[in-house]
C-alpha cells in the first residue's frame, strides 16, 4: 500500500488492524472510588457498573451501550462533589476547614464515631449562610443520611458545591433540591409557594404567591404534568443566578498549591 507521501507502508492483517482500532476506541477503565452519594446512585440505578469517565456501563442492551444525557450529567455532577476534579491541595484545604467547623458546630458522639457538623447550627451561625433565608435547606440538601449532620464526605460535597469554583449546572442541581420540599423529584406550585413565603417573611400574601408560583410552573412546564423537573428547572434561573445565590466561602483556598519542600541531596 502506498500512504499520500508516495511510501509504501505495511498493512497490518485483519485481526491485528482490528485489535488496534478497538483498543483506540476503548477508553481505559479504572475502579470507581466513590463516595456516598454516588454509590446510593449507581447502585440503585445501573448496579455499580458505571464507568466514572465515560459514564458507559456494562449493559444487557447492546443497543444502549451509552447513558442518557441526563444521567450522564447526574453522574458527571456527583464526580465533582465527590473531589475528582479539585486539586489535592483544594481537597486538603476542605479537610482541615472541617475539622476547624467540627470544633464549633459539632453535633453527635465522638465515643461513638457519630460526630458531624450541626446542619442546624451552620445554617444558622455561619457568616456566610446566617443571612440566607433558605439556608439550612440548602445545607440539608448534602446530608444523605438524614441524620442532621454533614461527615466528611458530606462537607466536602457542600464546599464544593457552594464554592467559587463550582460549576453552574452542580449550583442548579443543589438549587432544584433546595426548592423540591417533598423530595419527589419536581418542583411544584406548594414547592414554590413555600420558597416564595421563606424568601419573602410572609411580606408577600398567600395569594399572590400561589399565581406568582403557578404563573412560573406553567411557563417553564414543557411537558405539561404541572411540576418543574430537572431539565425544566434549569431554565428558572440563569447561570449567573446559580452563580450567585448558591455560592458561599465555606473554606480558605487561593487557587494555588503550596510550594513543594526542596528534595534532600545525599553526595
């Protein structure tokens, strides 16, 4: 065979040209060490066969060898709160921010190992979450447990989420799960209703917040069911409005990685 230069070229046999394409087109898999939220996801969902990249899973259904969008964008959401995509020094400025935070909103047993930090007591002493109306239901958002207090797992989704550097669509989704009061999975008029009464101090009256909120519903409401999903949620707000409402200094990071210390030189 000759290539477009005019020099003849080797063509390797079927099997082996086939063997090299496959292994072009196959992205390297590695384990997924999640964290809790992603686990609860992954294993209710697609039984932990999730690959943490290309978000592809081992499925029966040769026809669907891919995740849909959607979920793709769940998971991708789920790996940065999780840390995959901070630096080691940003992870440890997390840590030690959590261990100063446990030291003044500790809630729990330390004999026990059942010591986290208050969600109660954040929400309502934290400089930076004490003015926000909706506060301790954002900060409720990352306790997967329930249980009234943020592990470490837990903070570093919250910091992560809520910091300068969070993306947009990771704001949008702690966002839809701040406004979705009865955790069904859509934003409903009573969701809004609610909001609108917590953001407002009651200064707003009981009717005008019922056509303000069904007002917005069924303008955003594209397949007409009478709630706000996810998809639909996202175009409530703008990026800037996510930006903005849904980002607090909850940890003290520049950006930067500390200076590494010079090696030793042994003659």
């Amino acid at each position: 065979r000759v290539n477009d230069m005019g020099c003849g070229v080797s063509r390797l046999p079927d099997d082996r040209d086939d063997r090299a394409t496959s292994q072009q087109r196959t992205p390297p898999r590695r384990s997924i060490a999640a964290g809790p939220v992603f686990e609860h996801y992954v294993a209710t969902h697609h039984g932990g066969r999730v690959h943490p990249v290309t978000y592809d899973y081992d499925s029966d259904d040769e026809s669907q060898p891919w995740l849909p969008r959607e979920e793709r964008r769940v998971l991708r959401i789920l790996a940065e709160r999780r840390g995959e995509f901070a630096s080691r020094a940003e992870v440890r400025a997390i840590q030690k921010a959590y261990l100063e935070t446990l030291r003044e909103y500790a809630a729990g047993d330390y004999a026990n190992a059942t010591v986290g930090v208050s969600v109660r007591a954040l929400a309502r002493w934290h400089p930076g979450l004490k003015e926000n109306p909706l506060a301790r239901r954002v900060v409720a958002t990352f306790d997967v447990d329930g249980d009234g207090k943020l592990d470490a797992n837990e903070w570093l989704a919250a910091c992560i989420t809520l910091s300068p550097r969070g993306t947009a669509e990771n704001k949008a989704m702690c966002a839809f799960e701040t406004y979705d009061l009865d955790r069904d999975g859509v934003v409903g008029v009573q969701d809004l209703v609610r909001t609108l009464e917590e953001t407002t101090h009651g200064a707003m009256s009981l009717t005008r917040r019922s056509r303000m909120a069904e007002g917005l519903v069924r303008r955003f409401d594209a397949n007409g069911d009478g709630g706000l999903e996810m998809n639909e949620f996202l175009h409530l707000l703008n990026a800037e409005d996510y930006l903005g409402r849904f980002t607090v200094e909850m940890y003290a990071f520049d950006g930067a990685s500390p200076p590494r210390k010079p090696r030793k030189m042994y003659l």
